[in-house]
C-alpha cells in the first residue's frame, strides 16, 4: 500500500455539505400509489418543472421554526442469559416525521391544522368566510413533496417525497403580539404499498453535476467534449463552449481554459470565447483535471 497523509484520507469536501437556504412544502390529497408525484423535478439543464395538478403549497415557512425531518427507528436488544451485553439488537421499527410550521392562511393549510373539509367554504364579500369545527375521528392523509434549496455551488435542490403522511400533531397558535396566527404541525409518514416505498429522497438541479462523482454517485470521467468542436466567428462576436464528461455531467463551470492564440481568440475563465481579429485559427483548450478537449476557431 502507497504512504498516504490525514488529511488525504479524509478527503473534506465543502461542496457536499447541503443547507436549506429555502423550503418548499408541498400538499396533495392522498390517492393510493400517489401517481401525481413526479419522476423528475428538474429537466435535464437542472429547471424547475411544473407539478401535476392537485398540488398545492403551504407558502411560506416560519424562519425560526425551519424543516424538520426525523426518522425514528426501534430496535430490540437479544439478551444471553450469560452475557452482559446484547448478543444481537433486532429492527423492530422504523418511522419518519416531518415538522414545519405553516405562516400563511391558505386554505388547504387551515384544513389540515383544523382537520376539516373546506372545499365547499366561500368567501363573500366584506364577510371573509366562516367554517364549523366539529369533533371528528377522521384521519385525513396527504401526499407531500419537501424541497431546499441551496445555491452553493450552483442551482442544487435537496428534496424528499413522501407518498402517504398524515396530521399527527398540530402545534399550538400564538396569539401573541409580534407573533403571526401561524399554523405548526407534525406530519407522520406512512407507507404506500402501491407507490413501493415509504419516501423517495435525492438532490435535482444541476448544481450536482459537478460534484455527482465525489458524492459516489458517478464514476470517475474519463473524457470530456467541448461542443462546438469548430466555429467560425466574425471579429468581436462570442460564443460559450459548452464540456460535458463522460457521464453526461456538465463541467463547464469547473475546467479551466486557454487559447492557442490570443491575438486571433480570447476565452474567459468560463469558457467564453472573443474572435479578435481574422488569421490563422485559434485552438481553445478545455481542461479537467487529468483530462482536456479542444475546439478549432476560425475568425473570418
């Protein structure tokens, strides 16, 4: 085995640490095997896509409060008469909550914390609305999609999505001054056998491109292609090189790039190249670490 050093090993890595600089909570009327979930929440340049429709969203969310997600796992210890020591500790349960605190008086949000049905509840003019609250055992269940966002390191959206949850809790609302008429409660996650799991989690956005192999969730590149491989330009017209890896992964941010020569093209620190003057071409060079691709430009 080769020498190695601490620090070497421990390989810190800034860009994988997600923050929630943003959360995005998301309803929907719970239907068995929640087909209204979305296979992809951003296409394949990392925007934001519209949801199915049925979807709604609580607004904003209480700073001080956040998001909170907290699996809950139980387990039970195997005793030997002679040991003093667990011999083997069994998985006897396993759950997830999530906690956030609703600001707005949305409708959707007013029906889960008073656990009623206000679809056939108006507003008339100059008296509001007006709903009946009546004890009920009822179980109302919800789908729920959760999104952070994180700008970091480019557009990176952290997010989980639960199939069938539930009102567990409703925190109390305090009528106090200075304080918001807010609307905090406890989702418990459920199961759907029909969807196949109890929650789905990833990151979309492609902000992950760059950092997709050291997350372990990519193989290492072994090539990268700037596109367009050739270009004719007029003097003092621009145009973007565009590195993807071998895995598909854009990494135009992350190489760094130099011309052949400057006095016929110029390309920036992101890969944007300048015609100056007609002549000879110009080869722009792109370079990922190990690995480096170029393209021919022509100013005519």
């Amino acid at each position: 085995m080769a020498a190695t050093d601490f620090r070497t090993l421990k390989d810190k890595n800034d860009a994988l640490v997600m923050s929630a600089q943003d959360w995005l909570v998301l309803l929907h009327d719970w239907e068995p095997g929640a087909s209204y979930i979305p296979t992809d929440l951003t296409d394949a340049s990392g925007v934001l896509q519209t949801l199915p429709a049925g979807w709604f969203t609580s607004g904003e969310i209480q700073k001080a409060a956040g998001v909170s997600l907290a699996p809950d796992t139980q387990t039970s210890p195997i005793d030997g008469y002679g040991s003093s020591s667990p011999r083997r500790t069994m998985l006897t349960a396993e759950g997830f909550t999530v906690d956030y605190f609703a600001q707005e008086w949305r409708k959707k949000n007013l029906e889960l914390w008073h656990n009623v049905d206000l679809s056939t509840v108006p507003a008339l003019p100059g008296k509001g609305f007006r709903a009946t609250k009546t004890s009920s055992l009822r179980v109302r269940y919800y789908s729920a999609i959760l999104i952070a966002q994180d700008e970091g390191v480019g557009s990176l959206y952290p997010f989980f999505m639960y199939p069938k949850v539930s009102v567990s809790k409703r925190g109390a609302m305090a009528g106090e001054q200075g304080k918001e008429l807010g609307l905090p409660a406890t989702l418990t996650v459920f199961e759907d056998a029909d969807f196949g799991g109890l929650y789905d989690f990833g990151v979309a956005g492609a902000g992950f491109d760059a950092i997709a192999q050291d997350a372990g969730f990519a193989a290492a590149a072994v090539s990268i292609n700037v596109t367009p491989p050739t270009a004719t330009l007029a003097v003092g017209e621009q145009t973007q090189m565009l590195v993807i890896d071998s895995n598909g992964f854009d990494r135009t941010a992350e190489c760094t790039y130099a011309t052949s020569n400057a006095a016929r093209a110029t390309v920036s620190a992101s890969g944007r190249v300048t015609a100056v003057a007609t002549g000879s071409a110009a080869t722009i060079t792109a370079t990922l670490g190990a690995l480096n691709d170029t393209a021919a430009i022509t100013v005519a």
